[in-house]
C-alpha cells in the first residue's frame, strides 16, 4: 500500500486543512510557510494548556534547574579518582559516568593490594539512584565501592586450615 504525498488526504486519516499559504512542495524543496502558530512561545502556551510544568520538564521540552546545577563530587581519600572538584554530569548518562568513577576505585584498590602483598577477597560496586524532586527523572546520585582484602598466607591457603601446619613447622 503506498501513500501518496502530494494529497491532502491519507488512508484512514480525516482531511486536515491547509495552515496559512502553503503550496504544494516537491521533495528536497523547501517552502516559505508564513503562520503565526509555528511560533515557538505560542507552540509553547498550548503545551502549557495540555501538560503540567513538570510533565514538560520531564520531556525535555523545559530546563529541569534542579538538573541542570546537580553537581557530583568524590568524598574519598583516593587520589587518584576523577571528581575530586564538583562536576556536572546529565541525568541520562549519570549510570555510566558513576559506574566508570567507581571502577577506577576497583583498579585503584587492587593495585594498593598487590603493593602491600595482600590479595583481595572481594570487591563489589553498589548505585544509588533517586528521583529529581522538580521533574521526577530518575538519576544516579553516587555509588559505593567495597574492598575486602587479606595478607597472602605462606601456603596460599586460610588461617584457619593451616593451624596444625604452621605449629609442626616450628618443631
């Protein structure tokens, strides 16, 4: 089925009227179209009369402040991390930003094991999201790295199974 585009009708579709002094337009052409209601402040006035102010900032359609001057800064003692002063990151991209900030804690952790001669145990990575109280998106406001490492044992082994190990081999 194909759908004619120089017809004022479409299948299924009612008739629309004409919108100021529009001409028929070949493909690639552009036409001058004089009409007050492409008018972004009056386009803006209708939208106004059919979504609330939060629903329009949750769309993008308006600036979300709360958004917009969210700012994320690093609260720990490693140096060596990204957003150690305040930056902004947006809300649609705040998952992966955090996640890669908080891997670099991952590599830094292992890195200062193997320095001092531990192995690490375990590691994991926890996000914290919430939701923007002015729009209502939902962002990640930080994250937490864990580390739990332990000194390397003689036998590579635990403590606790090498107790008689280690008493017979200081007779």
């Amino acid at each position: 089925m194909k759908i004619d585009t120089y017809s004022t009708y479409q299948i299924n579709m009612p008739k629309t009227e004409a919108v100021g002094n529009v001409q028929p337009v070949k493909r690639g052409a552009i036409a001058p179209v004089e009409n007050s209601k492409l008018d972004p402040k009056a386009n803006m006035d209708s939208l106004k009369s059919i979504y609330s102010e939060k629903q329009l900032k949750r769309l993008g359609i308006i600036e979300c402040e709360t958004c917009a001057n969210r700012t994320y800064v690093d609260g720990s003692d490693d140096p060596g991390v990204s957003f150690k002063s305040p930056g902004k990151i947006d809300p649609k991209v705040s998952a992966s930003v955090v996640m890669s900030h908080e891997l670099e804690h991952v590599s830094n952790e292992q890195a200062a094991a193997t320095a001092e001669g531990r192995e690490v145990i375990s590691q994991s990575v926890s996000l914290h999201t919430s939701i923007c109280p002015e729009c209502g998106v939902s962002y990640v406001a930080g994250g937490k790295t864990r580390t739990v490492t332990e000194g390397k044992s003689e036998y590579g082994g635990s403590d606790e199974l090498l107790k008689g190990v280690k008493i017979d081999k200081r007779l």
